[in-house]
C-alpha cells in the first residue's frame, strides 16, 4: 500500500519556523519526484517547493523562496520541509505527493496534509 504521511503542522507565531516531514512507504522512493504544496482556506492548491526532474535542482514558489528549504533523505525515504519566517500567509494544509513530475498534474499519490497555522 503507497502512503505519504505528512507530520510536524501546528501554530506558530509570525517570525517562528516549523520542519515538516514527509514518510514515503509502499513504493521505490527513489522512482518517484517528490514535492511539497499547499492550500490556504479559499485558495487554490499552489506548488510550494520540488525537485526539477529536468535540471535535478530544488525550485520553490516565489512566496517562500529564501525562507523554506526542501530536502529529503533517500535513505529513510523522508521528505522535509523546513519553514523560516513565517508569515501568516503561510496558513495553510501543507500536503505531499509523489509522481513523475513536481506539477501537481504529474502526482500519482498524495499524503492527507498537516495543518500550518501562523498567528499575528
């Protein structure tokens, strides 16, 4: 059975950080493209960080660049995402997905997404 789960959502205060985890299980992690997305109360689901199957590099939304770092460990087949700065816009479930490419399109299998709610 595939499953991605997402863990390390909570509230934090504006200018606080949060490292969320990602768990693959039930498949060859290393087959597979694995990203972060996000989606805030009314809000398209948008791309949050991914690395590019095309040129190997980690590409992030230009909402968060400079403050999170997506990175994984192979070896554990764990993702992370680490966010600095936050900012009440951040608010949002923050979700996993695995596929063939980082365009929410390309995603075969999504996680059940943890929560990241950032106070004024």
């Amino acid at each position: 059975e595939v499953q991605l789960v997402e863990s390390g959502g909570g509230l934090v205060q504006a200018g606080g950080s949060l490292r969320l985890s990602c768990a693959a299980s039930g498949f060859t992690f290393d087959d597979y493209v694995i990203g972060w997305f996000r989606q805030a109360p009314g809000k398209e689901r948008e791309g949050v960080s991914c690395i590019s199957s095309s040129d190997g590099r980690t590409h992030y939304a230009n909402s968060v660049k400079g403050r999170f770092t997506g990175y994984s460990d192979n070896a554990k087949n764990t993702v992370y995402l680490q966010m600095n700065s936050l900012k009440v816009e951040d608010t949002a479930v923050y979700y996993c997905a695995a596929g063939s490419t980082c365009l929410d399109r390309g995603m075969d299998y999504w996680g059940n997404g943890t929560l990241v709610t950032v106070s004024s």
